[in-house]
C-alpha cells in the first residue's frame, strides 16, 4: 500500500464521510410532512398559514405583493413565519371594528 | 431577456433532475441569475436534490391558479444568492397546469433573470410537453443504452415539431448531454460508444457525465455536485458542459477510469 503510494502523484484521498445517514434523516423528515397532507390529513403548516391569512383578511385589505410566508419543516419543531405588510391607516379601522 | 432551457430525455432515471440541479448551480456560479422550475407535478424532486424541500410553501400550481404570486413561491438557494427554485406541487391534479398559464409564468420570469431551467418529467405526456413548449434550448439527457437513446431521439422529434419555436418556424438549439457514462464498462464494449450515440441522434454533444459516487452523494446531502465536490470529475464535467453552454470553446474530457494516467483528450468540438 505505501510503496503504491510512493509512486502516486495523488495524495491519498481522505476517507469519505458517509452520506447515506443524511439522506434518511431528510427524507424521513420530508416523507412525515408529506405523508399527513396527502393522505387525507390537511399538512397542518399549510392549513395555518390559510387560515391566519384568512383571519388578517377580514379586517384588513392584504396586497398580495406585501406578503411574505416563510416554512422550516424540522423534525422536532417546525416554524411557519408570516410577514404582513399592514397598509397605514389600517389601526383606526380596527379600533372602529373593535 | 432569459434563454429558456429545457432539461429533458423522454426516459426516466437519466439524470434530468441531478443535471438540472448541477447546471442551475454552475450557471449561477459562474454569475448568472437562474430560474430552475420543477415540471414534475406529482413526484418533484428537484427541492429534495437542491436541499430546499422543508421550505416550501408555494408551487408552480398556486401560481398558475393564481393564488400565490410568483416572487413568494421562488425559494432562494441558501448558498447561491443567484440560484432561484420554482418548485413542482406534490399534491395538486396534475391538470391544473395550463399552456397559457405556464406562458404567463415564463413570460414574468424572462425580465427578472439570465436562465430558466425547466426540469421535464419522463414520459411525453401534458408535464413533459410544457416543459419544452417555450425553450430556446434544450438539453436532452441520454445515457449509453438503447432505450433512452431511442426516446432521445423521440424527445428530439417533439422539440423539432410542439414547441412554440417549431411552430413559429425557428429552432430549438439543441445539445445532448451524455450522463451515466461507465469509462469500464465502454473499454469493454458493453455499452454505446459516444460516437454512436451523436451518430444516431445527429445533435452536438455538450458533455460526459461519468456514473458517479460523488453524484450520490451530492444529492444524499441536497447539494448540486458542483457545490458539493466541485473537484470531482462529476461536477467538473458539469462544470464543462456549462461553459459551452455559455459559448466558451472547452476540449471535451472523456472520463475515463480513475487511473491517474491519462485522461483521453478528444478534439471534438461542443457545437
């Protein structure tokens, strides 16, 4: 093996760091998510994101422009991040609604 | 203006998805703004091999139906700032998407980059039609063997005759990508030779793929390989076929087996 070595340009290539481990956590991630929203079950992350948008709707005009919904699917925690633009004017129409 | 750019080869397991992900990926290296949508509506893949498939929230679906706007459902890649995912919808009929309603969405994505990427499902049916319907260009993925040398051939029937180039008159420009390729196996005669297979479908060749273990991992990991090992063969290869894809004259590599010695050099031209 060194005298091989001796005549190798080539250092010898570093043990690779096994990958497959990786790949199962992920799809076992990806599948837990997909498994609830397309058999029957509405993906729960999909459902809140409508219906929070819903709830905004109802007191507020949204320009779809200014909405911005970001998703982190983990495998203990996952988060569901939503950025709402609220046009200037719109707290005097919740007091009055209030 | 973007060139739109098909990734297709009317076979399944090719490597249309793995060569889209390391063509998006060295095009925006090499500093051009790109666009990779998924047509596979039903089984996408292309988030899963990008490593962007917890972030999802909207698809090329809410999109043509309206209910998301383009720039929210354009996931930007976490290490290339270039590098734009348009995913595919997991759950949606596959129906929903629409001639024109693909059109609309190639037509806003044309003024906001350089490359739109569409990844091809197999088959040639509605997916895979839309997929090439506005390219400019095509990339037809083909490995060694008869039978995705005989849907390339298929595949390069429809681009010649569906697409909206075709029916306009004009042509898709088109280049064949070789993948999979086993130097050992084509020392010993068992699989076609790259000569036969640019003989049979009788379009330019713009690169050598080998079958690698770096492309597994690459995709293992949700990274294009030409981020993930860039010096491999792989993603050099990749690498090659992206600057001929950019007009720059590159000598076309033959991989060979990893024996050190030599690597054939072929003076054969990309285009």
């Amino acid at each position: 093996m060194s005298i091989l070595r001796l005549f190798s340009s080539r250092k010898p290539a570093p043990e690779p760091v096994p990958t497959a481990p990786i790949a199962r956590e992920r799809l076992q991630i990806l599948l837990a998510h997909e498994r609830g929203s397309t058999r029957g079950k509405p993906d729960l992350l999909m459902q809140l994101r409508e219906e929070i948008l819903a709830v905004v709707q109802r007191h507020v005009t949204l320009d779809p422009d200014k909405v911005i919904v970001r998703m982190e699917r983990g495998k203990n925690v996952s988060t569901l991040e939503v950025d709402i633009e609220l046009p200037n004017g719109s707290e005097q129409a919740f007091a009055a609604t209030g | 203006m973007a060139k739109v750019l098909v990734v297709t080869s009317g076979k399944g397991g090719v490597g249309k998805t793995t060569s889209t992900a390391a063509m998006g990926a060295a095009l925006a290296q090499a500093g051009q703004k790109v666009v990779v949508v998924d047509f596979d509506v039903g089984l996408r893949n292309l988030d899963l091999v990008l490593g962007a498939e917890r972030r999802v929230v909207f698809d090329l679906i809410n999109v043509v139906q309206g209910i998301a706007k383009l720039p929210q459902a354009l996931i930007r890649d976490k290490r290339l700032e270039n590098l734009w995912l348009l995913p595919a919808s997991q759950t949606k009929d596959k129906d929903a998407l629409t001639d024109e309603g693909v059109g609309r969405i190639i037509d806003e994505l044309r003024g906001s980059c350089d490359w739109i990427l569409c990844d091809s499902p197999a088959g040639i049916e509605r997916g895979a039609m839309l997929a090439m319907r506005y390219a400019d260009e095509a990339i037809i993925v083909t490995n060694p063997e008869v039978s995705s040398v005989r849907d390339s051939d298929r595949i390069i029937g429809m681009l010649d005759s569906k697409t909206v180039r075709a029916e306009k008159g004009e042509r898709v420009e088109k280049h064949v990508l070789i993948a999979r390729y086993d130097a050992a196996r084509a020392a010993r005669g068992e699989m076609l030779t790259i000569d036969d297979i640019l003989e049979i479908l009788a379009t330019p060749l713009l690169g050598i793929i080998p079958e690698s273990q770096d492309v597994l991992r690459a995709s293992n990991v949700g990274s294009p390989v030409t981020l993930n090992s860039p010096s491999s063969v792989a993603a050099r290869a990749y690498a090659d076929a992206t600057k001929r894809l950019l007009g720059e004259t590159v000598p076309m590599l033959v991989p060979t087996e990893r024996k050190g010695l030599m690597n054939l050099l072929r003076g054969r031209r990309a285009a």
